[in-house]
C-alpha cells in the first residue's frame, strides 16, 4: 500500500468506542468524567466485533480505552485478533505495562496518541503532560509505532504542543489534524488557512518526510 491508501484508510478507519470512561478532564470533550454515563462493552463483544469486522482498519477509542474497567483482559485477549486494529488514547494513562501486550497482537497498527491533555484544555494538565512524555519514551524505546493527533482549537495552542512532543523526542509515524470549519474554527488565532499551513509548515520542518493526515470537520 502506498502511503495516499495508507492515508486513506486511516481516514476512514472504524472506530470501536468500547467505554465512555475518561479521566483526561479536557474542558469541551463530552467523554471528561461525568459527563455521560459510565458504560462499557464486555471483552466478549469487543473480540467478537473485531473479529467480525471487514473494515481495513478498526480504532478502539473511548473515551478512554486504557481506563476501561477489563483493560487488561481485553489486551491479553486482542492476542489472537487479525483484523487491523489502532489503539486511541488521551496519553495521560501510563502504556508501560500494556505494551508487551499489545507486541503480541498480529492485528495491532500502533497507537493513536492524543494531544489535549497537554493543553489548557485539561484540567490534569501538569500531571498528564509528565505521563504523556513518559509515554513517548516507552513508546521509542519498545519501537512501538505510533501517530498524535491534534484537533485545531482557539483553546488549543497546537505549536506549544508540538514544541512539546519534539522535546521528549518523539518521532511520529505521521500526525492527524483535525480541522473544524465551522464553529471553533472562527475563533482562530488567524484565518484557518493561514493558520493551518503555518502549522503544516513548522510540522514538515521539524518532522522531515512525515505523513500529514487532514480532517476537515464538517461542524
Ligand atoms: S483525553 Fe480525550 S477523551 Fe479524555 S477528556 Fe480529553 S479529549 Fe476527551
């Protein structure tokens, strides 16, 4: 596959949405605890709609699926799942001890790392930012693939979070920019485009060669 149908398929991945849980705390996201009701799917049915699943690529979301309540059951199990699967997480839940888990998977892409949690937006975000960071390294150190992801906000200083993962080292398969086009996207610091290719630009300067995935969000 070359990299524009990788692209694409990433685009277009199914997400698996297995608890609403989250402790990230991030001001506007509908999953900050409480919000919702806590729910979860058992093991049984997150294997099974792996299992049945024809899409190219599956993404277990949340929430946040590391807090879900049977996490550890569910990693042991994705051991014998085929279906390409990605993992998203907020970052801010340790991975260390899931990681070798996850080596044993023929089905595991590599994770999904958002990037909320290290900005205003959190209210943990002192404490998240330490874990995220800590993250990255395990991440580096396993050579476990992984991408970050970044929803353009006017509440979202994006370079700073950028700056961020560039200091701990990290070294993204590619990055996925969400951009809204209406709504928050108003309120941007700029026009949205000129924000966006100043942003695409310090991107491709600091990252030579890496993917840039583009979501333009309808709302
Ligand atoms: S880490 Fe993600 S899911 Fe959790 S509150 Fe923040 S934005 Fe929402």
């Amino acid at each position: 596959m070359n990299r524009s149908e990788q692209s694409a398929v990433r685009l277009t991945a199914q997400p698996l949405l297995i608890t609403t849980r989250c402790s990230g705390g991030c001001a506007p996201c509908p999953f900050a605890s409480g919000r919702l009701p806590q729910k979860y799917m058992t093991c049984a049915d997150v294997l099974n709609h792996l299992k049945a699943s024809t899409a190219p690529l599956v993404v277990i979301t949340g929430g946040e699926p590391f807090e879900h309540p049977h996490v550890e059951e569910i990693l042991t199990e994705l051991a014998q799942v085929s279906t390409p699967f990605r993992i998203a997480t907020g970052g801010h839940i340790a991975l260390s001890d899931s990681i070798a888990r996850l080596h044993r998977s023929k089905g595991f892409q590599g994770i999904s790392l958002g990037t909320d949690v290290l900005s205003d937006l959190s209210e943990h975000c002192r404490e998240h930012t330490l874990t995220w960071k800590r993250n990255i390294r395990i991440l580096e150190k396993n050579k476990i693939r992984y991408s970050l992801s970044l929803t353009l906000n006017p509440d979202f200083n994006a370079f700073d979070v950028l700056q961020t993962a560039l200091n701990c080292g990290a070294q993204p398969e590619f990055i996925y920019l969400r951009i809204p086009v209406t709504g928050a996207s108003s309120r941007l610091p700029h026009s949205r485009s000129a924000y966006h290719s100043t942003l695409v630009d310090f991107i491709r300067r600091r990252w030579k060669n890496i993917e840039i995935i583009e979501d333009i969000l309808a709302s």
